[in-house]
C-alpha cells in the first residue's frame, strides 16, 4: 500500500458541502484521496506538526470524508517523529529543489515512506514536484 502525505490546505479545502462535488473536480479529487485512505488504499503518514495545523484548520467537520479522515488520523496512520529534515536535506529541499523552507515538514513526514506521494495545493509546491521526486524519492500530487 503506498503512503500519502496530506497537507493541511487540501483537508480545509476538503471540508465543505460536498454538493459541489462533480466527477473530476478539485473538490473530488480532494474528497477522493481522503476516501482512498479511508478504504485503506493508502496509509497516511504525519507528525505532529500536520496534526497541529490539521486541528487548527479544521474545527468543526463539515462533511463525512473529512470525518473519516480524523478518525484514520487518530487509529490507523503512520506517526513519524520528524517534524524538520536534517541540514542536508534542508539543503538540497530548499537550494536544489526551491521547496519552500516553512514545509519541510511535508517531507520530512513522507521520507523513507513506501513510494510516497505528498498531496498539496499550492503551485509552488507542483513546480517542485520533479526534482523532489529526482533527489527524494517523493511524488507531489496538485489537487489544487
């Protein structure tokens, strides 16, 4: 089973009237990668700084698969202890790679993951995505 880390803006995102929702939407694409680790399709991996910024964007839930997402949170993920990367991947993440340096913690949760994929929303983060995969061994997946 391949593992996935989620960041915080595509749960907000997520969490809404899923009325919106039409086949190949951002909104399903969302919603689908939160059901899929729901099924068990894909372990999702975090550290406790995206179970902070999970509990902070998130107050109140608005719709079943975020639910589910918070309940897989809690019983059946993947805690990893790392909430930064180590000088050198900070290194080559930020110079070689231009993530940006306020995330790390997205890779660092996925690293040494089987065959990862971190789902984000952000452009910057979808620009990386080739030579994050190149130096780290990451996919990075738009849902935005």
């Amino acid at each position: 089973m391949p593992d996935c880390v989620i960041d915080a803006t595509v749960i907000a995102m997520a969490n809404g009237d899923i009325a919106g929702r039409r086949p190949g939407n951002t909104l399903d694409r969302r919603l689908t990668v939160i059901e899929q680790v729901g099924r068990g399709l894909r372990r999702l991996r975090y550290n406790t700084k995206l179970q902070g910024e999970y509990e902070r964007i998130v107050r109140q839930y608005r719709n079943d698969a975020v639910e589910l997402f918070f309940i897989v949170l809690a019983d059946r993920s993947v805690f990893v202890t790392r909430n930064t990367l180590s000088r050198q991947d900070h290194a080559t993440a930020t110079q070689r790679c231009q993530w940006p340096g306020h995330d790390q913690h997205l890779i660092a949760a996925a690293l040494e993951g089987d065959d990862p994929t971190i789902f984000v929303t952000e452009p910057l983060h979808v620009q990386c995505a080739p030579k994050i995969l190149a130096h780290f061994r990451i996919h990075v997946a738009d849902l935005g």
